[in-house]
C-alpha cells in the first residue's frame, strides 16, 4: 500500500473515531459502566460512526482526481466505496438494536415499543432511512441480475435515505438535538451530513457537466469474436488524453442502447487519435451493441484507472482472462511502437476456447515487432484454469517482476493470492476492477 | 481482502433475528397493543430510563421534555332526560 492510499485511509479512520472521542469527551469522568447505559452509548457510536461512512461513500462517488490519485485508481476508489457502504449499513444495524437493549431486562414490550413507528416523525425518519438502506444495499450487492440502469437509478435513492438519516439524527430527542449548536457533537453531525450532501449533489447533478469528457462519433464497428464488439471512435472535438491501460465512461446516444454512461477499459495506444473499446456481450447493455451504427455520437468521459505499464520500470508478467485482455492490448500496441522501451514482458493470456482469444493475431504481429514482448496462450477448457505455478513452468523466475492482472474476479483473486504466497510483495502486483457494481 | 457481501449478510441476518424476536415476543408478550403515541424520553442520556412506561420522568437534560399529557376520558354522554308527558 503506498503512502497516499494509507493517508486517505488514515483520514476515513480518524473521522470515523471522532463521534466516540467527542462522546468520552462529553462524559468526561463520569463514564458509565452499567448495561443500560453501555449499549446505549453503543447504539450512538454504531450511528454517527455509520452515518460517518455512509458520508464519505458519496464524497468517494464524485470521481474527484486527488481522491483517484489517493487510491490509486478509479476501480480502486469503488472498491472501497462498497467496503465503507456495507460497513456503515452493519453499523446503522446495530445502532436501534443496541439503543433498545436497555429495555430488554425489564420489559421487551418497551423495546418492542421503541422499534416500530409511531407519531413520532423524528423516529419514523430513522426507520424509513434504515429500511430504505438495507433495500438498496440488498440490491446492489444480491441482486446482480437487474439491469444496470435500473440499478444505477436505484442507487441514487440512498441520497434520499441519506437525508432522511440526517432528519433523524438532529430532530430525534437524542444527544445531538439536545446539545447546543456550538458543541462539539453537533458540529461534527453537521460537517458529516454537509459532506454527504455535497458529494450527493455534485454526482447527481454537477459531475457529468465538470468531469473532463470528449465528444466522439463512431469510425467503425467490426466483430472480433462470438459477442465482442471492436469500436473506433473517432474525435469530434479536442481528443481525450489518455494513457493505455486506462478506462473512460462511454455514453452512445443511441435510443435502443439508452445514454447510460458504461465504464470500458481503452484498448488504444497512449494519447491515439482515435480511440478503441472492445466490449464483450457480458450484460443486457453489451448485449444490445449490434444496435449500434457508424456515425452515432459517443460521449467519453475520463480517463480513469492507474493500470499502465510504466509504472513499473521492472520486467513484467501480464495476465489476462478472457475480456480483460483490453487494456494490455494497448499497452503492447505502445510497447511495439516504441522501441526505447526495453523492459521484458510476458503476457499470459487466457481464455475458455480457442475462438475466444481476442486480437490474437495483433498480439502475435506485436511480438514479432518487439523482442521483449512474448505472448503465452493458455486454453483453460484444454489445460484447466490457470494457475502461478503452470506460469512459473512457463516463464521460470518470477522472482522481481511486476505483475499486471485483469480478468474474472476468481482468476485475479486466485493468482494473487498464490503470487503472495511465493513470496511476491503486494506492492508489485496490479489489478484492475472490472465490474463497478 | 474484506468479504463485504458475507459480512452485509450476516450483519442482516443476526439483524433480522434479534428485531423479529424483539417485535414477536414484545408484542406477543403484552396483552395490551402497542401505543404508538410513546413519549420519546427515553432516547435522552439516560442509560436507564423508563419514561416509555409511563412512570415518573427523570430527564437528564437541561431542558426538560414535557411529559405527555394524560389521555382524558371522553366525556360520558348525558342522560337522557325522560321525556316530557303531560301532566294529567
């Protein structure tokens, strides 16, 4: 982990400590040690820490550079956009659990009482937003046949529960309606909800005008395979400048396919007038790109992600799965059009049949141009999945090398962990996210 | 790497035992429905406070809450008055 990502995570965990600061602080000596009370200073804690991180997932959603450059990639910043969204919904969970613990020893029926909705409003705000909270997580995290734009539309409600949190939070009889609006608590509730707010607003409705995008209109559309697309776009306006391994959100204004931004990894050289994208057929939005025509206007925004080969300056191993070959596609385009490169690498790629290795041929004519470039194809419904050690036969010394991954979760989740268990450091292994749902 | 998708469902699911267990055995447990006008005292600082049993409140705060009015029973219907005959 380098010293940016540690800093963002430094400053997410000192905000997510601050409310339990601010409440010992408030307790001073008189920290109370029975049941009631405990679980009840419990139940705050889980709801100003939750509501602390469910802030921040809209800060992280705004697809802000610095934070980008803090995490080390676009793909990166959503990962830990889930991580801190399923932690801040398990805390919030808890929080009414813990506050109606005291009641249980005497009467569940109060607890009972406390949980369900009543005339209270200020209450009731709290229980819509949880309720809305598990469905929308739900949603996103079990539900993976809905349809992307359905889902994306879905997801917006949480600005919805997030301001029915902060309703609950400062007109509930609780600690931080009852404080006064100088004291610590209540500022500190006031920054996290302004913070949630701001990177709600900016991401509906600001982000698609002030993110860097081009317009594009499509050059061509060929078929590189059983449901993948090659497309080329070219530059209606000043190009994107980009470097290869990086991705863009790509809205076609297509009626049939719908203006739903699509995150695709390019497949061009670094700063190519024209730019690639090879999609396959995976979702119900790729599945309808044989609607699309020569000419059609494409919105790109971006560039995002880290995942390029320079960072590197060490011989390194590219491992591909199936479609996630796109982004080394461009990295070995650069790689054979400048011969000052002089760095060794190998590229594993691997797919379930032979039809479906994509641009195979390119990638053959890239290595026949660079003599530091090697391409290893590996059927996996002939050899079974690949594994480290089958690569390790192949290329023999894998100690001091870089190693670049993309593809299905399960091939990039299991060769790292094998890569770490050789004795790899984390640090000089590179993945990129495919999927940001 | 956090396994966010088993910690969400497992966060749910002890969730969802320990709130239905609470709803089922607090209302099975009453012989009385649940008031929905419950005073909100309780949610004050006070670890132990039974407010929602409508005893005396003790509130830890500066301000205190006002405590709910008493439900006044409706007034009883006047008796009829038995009807005017004419004296014989």
């Amino acid at each position: 982990m380098n010293y940016k990502r540690l800093l963002a995570w430094f400053v997410i965990i000192i905000l997510a400590i601050i409310p339990v600061f601010l409440l010992m602080l408030g307790k001073g000596e008189n920290i109370p040690s029975d049941y009631g009370s405990i679980t009840h200073i419990l139940g705050q804690i889980t709801g100003l820490v939750g509501m602390t991180l469910f802030a921040v997932t809209f800060i992280l959603s705004t697809r802000i550079k610095f934070i980008e450059d803090a995490f080390g990639g676009l793909d990166k910043v959503y990962e830990v956009h889930g991580i801190l969204g399923g932690t801040a919904l398990i805390l919030i969970l808890f929080h009414p659990l813990l506050l109606v613990f005291k009641f249980i020893p005497e009467s569940i029926n109060l607890a009972a009482k406390y949980l369900l909705p009543s005339s209270y409003w200020s209450v009731n705000f709290g229980i819509i937003a949880l309720v809305g909270m598990i469905f929308l997580i739900f949603l996103t995290l079990y539900v993976r046949r809905m349809k992307y734009h359905n889902w994306k539309f879905s997801h917006k409600f949480l600005g919805i529960v997030f301001i029915l949190a902060i309703l609950h939070i400062f007109l509930v009889r609780g600690t931080i309606s009852q404080d006064n609006i100088f004291h610590g608590y209540y500022i500190y509730a006031a920054v996290i909800s302004l913070i949630g707010l701001g990177g709600f607003f900016y991401s509906v409705l600001f982000r698609d005008r002030i993110a860097p995008n081009s317009l594009y209109k499509i050059k061509s559309l060929s078929k590189r395979g059983e449901d993948v697309h090659e497309i080329i776009l070219s530059p209606e306006n000043e190009p994107l400048r980009y470097k290869s391994g990086q991705f863009v959100f790509v809205t076609f204004k297509n009626k049939i396919i719908g203006e739903e931004p699509h995150p695709f990894s390019i497949a061009s050289a670094s700063n190519s007038h024209s730019l690639r994208i090879i999609v396959k057929g995976l979702g119900d939005f790729t599945k309808n790109l044989s609607s699309l025509n020569v000419g059609d206007i494409v919105r790109v925004e971006g560039p995002y992600g880290r995942f390029n080969y320079k960072k590197s300056g060490k011989d390194q191993v590219w491992i591909a799965g199936g479609i996630g070959i796109t982004p080394f596609i461009g990295m070995a385009e650069e790689m054979a059009h400048n011969p000052n490169i002089k760095d060794k690498v190998e590229l594993c790629y691997t797919a379930r049949k032979h039809e479906d290795l994509i641009c195979i041929e390119e990638l053959k004519e890239f290595e026949s141009k660079n003599k530091n470039f090697r391409v290893i194809t590996w059927i996996s419904n002939e050899k079974g999945l690949i594994t480290v050690k089958d690569i390790e036969n192949i290329i023999k010394d894998l100690k001091d090398k870089e190693f670049f991954i993309c593809g299905p979760q399960r091939l990039k989740m299991d060769i790292k962990r094998d890569l770490i268990k050789r004795g790899i450091e984390k640090n000089r292994i590179h993945m990129e996210e495919f999927g940001f749902r | 790497m956090i396994n966010i998708k088993t910690s969400v469902g497992v966060a749910l699911v002890i969730f969802i035992l320990v709130f239905g267990n609470i709803i089922a055995f607090g209302i099975l447990g009453s012989k009385n429905a649940i008031d929905k006008n419950i005073p909100l005292n309780y949610i004050n600082n006070s670890g132990n406070d039974n407010s929602l049993n409508n005893k005396t409140k003790t509130s830890t705060t500066n301000n205190p809450t006002p405590v709910p009015k008493p439900i006044v029973p409706a007034p009883k219907p006047k008796p009829t008055p038995p009807p005017v005959t004419r004296a014989s």
